[in-house]
C-alpha cells in the first residue's frame, strides 16, 4: 500500500486533549504508509515529560512560538521559535515548557506512538487548552500503554518527584 496526498488546514487534524496539552494530528501512520506522524503541540508553561526513550522511534520537535527546554542524554538545550531538535531513538530524552501557550511540531517517525495519545487522550472539543487538570493523572493507564510500543520510562522530570506529563 502506498500513501495518498493530502492537505490539512490549520484548524484540521484528529485533535486530543492529553494530559493538559492540546495535540492537533496534521499526519498519523494510516495516513502515510506507517512512515511518520506529525503533530502540532499546544502546551502550558511547567508542561513536562519524564525522562524516556525510544527503542523504535526518532523524534524530531520543531519550536514554533515560546520557549521550551529539551535534555537529551546529558545536553540541555534551551530553544525558541524556529529551532529544531532531533532525539534519536535509544537516547533518553525529557522537555519542559518554559513559556505560557507553547506551540511545538512533533514528528515521529517512523509512525506508530501516536496511537499512545489517541489510547490515553480525550477527544478536544476546541482548538484551545482543556481547562486544568482537575487531580493528577492516571499515571498507571499512562504508562501501561507504554512498554508494547517500546518506550522506556527512564526517570520523572528534573525537579519533581514523580512523572508528569506525556513522553514524547
């Protein structure tokens, strides 16, 4: 099977509250052919993700307004709009937004962890940030998606005693 083209608009794309950000999916694995997905990130400052690593997957995060910092093996790298950072599958890697409605491109490839957020999200009902969390989240349903799609939770974000926010 081959992949067809398409265009999405800017308010296109199956969109998922998870965890306190709004994804926006402007491509996902059925869409391509299994070769990558491509989500658009909206994020509260103090947004985080656990030390993690992938076994199957690059990523590569694209800055498109705010601040946010990534650690990837023992660098951290402090990025703005415009940058692009790359985290190669087997290298644990973590992020955390630094600046109030962040807003971030997310590229996996090849495809497949996507499905992890459409398993673990909730449908988003606008294209803005879902109101606060109300309690912490289900930690165990969270990271018992994790490990069948080889994703290995290394430790909780810098600063905190326990994981918050989705990996990536």
């Amino acid at each position: 099977m081959t992949s067809q083209p398409f265009v999405k608009q800017p308010d296109e794309g199956r969109a998922i509250w998870h965890v306190g950000a709004l994804l926006q999916f402007k491509a996902t694995g059925a869409e391509t052919n299994g070769q990558f997905w491509l989500a658009e990130q909206l994020s509260p400052a103090g947004y985080a993700s656990p030390v993690h690593l992938h076994t199957r997957e690059d990523e590569f995060f694209i800055v498109q307004e705010g601040e946010m910092v990534l650690r990837i093996g023992d660098d951290e790298h402090k990025v703005g709009p415009g940058a692009t950072v790359f985290a190669p599958r087997g290298i644990a890697h973590q992020y955390r937004v630094e600046t109030e409605g962040t807003r971030f491109l997310v590229l996996g490839t090849p495809a497949g962890f996507e499905e992890w957020f459409f398993k673990t999200g909730e449908p988003a009902t606008s294209l803005e940030l879902p109101p606060p969390l109300q309690g912490p989240p289900d930690f165990a349903r969270l990271l018992g998606e994790l490990a069948p799609l080889g994703v290995q939770l290394v430790g909780p974000p810098p600063g905190v005693g326990g994981p918050a926010g989705p990996p990536r």
